[in-house]
C-alpha cells in the first residue's frame, strides 16, 4: 500500500521540494532551462512552412466563411504564438501528479510523473495562441479548416470541442512541431511537442477576463466547492453561469443571424 502523504506535502510549496529532492536540480536551474527550452519551441513553431501557411490562410478562409454565412469570420487581428510561463506549467505537473493523485506520493496507475524537462511530451499548451471569431458556428468551421491544412503539410491535428460545467467552451485544436532545444548539459536534441490552438467566441473571451483569476484559484483549492449551483452571489456562481448564459446569447446570434441571411436572400 503506498503511504498517505499529509497535507504539507499536498501543498504546492511541499510539492517543489519534493521536485527538487527527486530531480537532484534547484528549482531555479530548472527554470532557467525550461524558459529557454519553450523559446525555442515557441521560434520553431513561428518559422515551420505550417504555422506561416496558417497565417496567409486566414484571410482566404474569412472570405469562404462570409460567402456560405452572409458574415465575417474573424475578429480582424492576427494571432501570436504564446509560451506557458514555468509558474503555470509547474502548477499543472502539481494538479496532476499531486493534487489530483489519491495515491501521491507514489505514481497514480504507473504513470509517469512530470517533471520540467519532460514537460513538451506531457503537457500540450506550451506554446499555443488563440483565435477569437465573431459567431459559435465559426468555432468548429475555422478547426476543420485548420486540421485539413495541417493534412495538406503531410502532418495531422486533433480537433476537440470543449464545454464543461464551470461555463468554459471552446475548439480546441492541436497539431505537432518538432524543435531543436537545448539540453541540461547545454547539448542540442530534437523535440516533437503538441502546439495548442484555442478557438472561442468574442463573447467567450469576455468571460475568461472576468473568470481568469477566479478559476487559477480554484484549480488548486484541495476541497472543491460543493453546491456552488445553488449560491447566487457567489463568484463561483457569477463567473459558471456567466460563461452557460453567453454560450446561449451566441446560438442565438447565430440563429438570427441565419434568419436575416435568408431573408435578404428571398
């Protein structure tokens, strides 16, 4: 039976003591590494013939989109490609491998723990951007798009609408890169990482800049708040039934949307 760690070891702070002790290396050192290491996955994916022929083909998938909807696509800006800070990465390996694991300290079902320097193979955002579109039905319009280009470069992507109950939603996609990186040893390796695309809505985004804080709070909170459905006034409520009640207002947009398109079409 694996032993029962006691709450000081569930504690982030526990948690990074505990990396240190396992991995032999400072935190700091790991830091410093894993920082050039994302940069350098970051200016891979930003050169690679994909993500440059994703760029030039926004436009045309804008104009495909107007003329089978009667609407724009996009939210007119161009998307960049974003690093997950070592803060945020190391707090996922902690929600993972600890937080989230009733056998920790031990492996849950064998897997293997994360740890800075296997973090591209692990974990999926480290480098990822979102686009924004103006209507729901652009969300999974634009991944299809996306994904078929990634097959038109010899590769292929994954394509996941996400809706959970805390009211976030979103498309996202995910296709592969390869990286040449820096070792601990200051050596070079070829990488291959997942880079994450999220798709969301104007309105969505909204949510996420009122619910950012609210939510990184909460994904570390060991008791999980119970009955928050029933608790108006509460922030858990506020920012939940917020992210349901504009996923609603966008079907709507859409739906009246389409009534106009066919209207002015008769």
């Amino acid at each position: 039976m694996p032993k029962q760690a006691d709450w000081r070891e569930r504690s982030e702070d526990g948690y990074k003591s505990w990396l240190e002790r396992f991995t032999k290396t400072p935190l700091t050192s790991q830091k410093r590494l894993f920082d050039i290491r994302v940069t350098e996955m970051q200016e891979a994916t930003e050169t690679s013939p994909f993500w440059v022929s994703l760029l030039a083909s926004l436009r045309e998938w804008d104009t495909q989109y107007q003329l089978d909807r009667g609407a724009r696509l996009l939210a007119g800006y161009v998307p960049t490609l974003e690093k997950k800070t070592f803060e945020s990465a190391l707090n996922k390996a902690f929600r993972r491998d600890c937080l989230n694991n009733p056998l920790w300290p031990d492996s849950e079902d064998g897997a293997t723990r994360a740890v800075p320097s296997t973090y591209h193979s692990t974990f999926n955002d480290l480098v990822r951007t979102t686009i924004y579109v103006r209507y729901l039905d652009g969300a999974p319009f634009l991944a299809e798009r996306i994904c078929e280009l990634c097959v038109s470069h010899g590769s292929s992507a994954s394509n996941q609408p996400r809706a959970d109950v805390n009211g976030y939603y979103a498309v996202h996609v995910e296709f592969p890169q390869t990286a040449e990186v820096t070792t601990r040893d200051f050596a070079r390796e070829t990488i291959q990482f997942n880079v994450e695309i999220q798709i969301a809505t104007m309105t969505q985004r909204i949510v996420r800049e009122l619910s950012h804080n609210f939510y990184e709070s909460r994904r570390v909170s060991p008791q999980p708040e119970e009955g928050w459905q029933w608790k108006p006034g509460t922030e858990a409520f506020e920012t939940g039934y917020l992210g349901h009640l504009l996923h609603y207002a966008d079907g709507m947009l859409v739906a009246t949307r389409d009534r106009y398109v066919r209207r002015r079409g008769q």
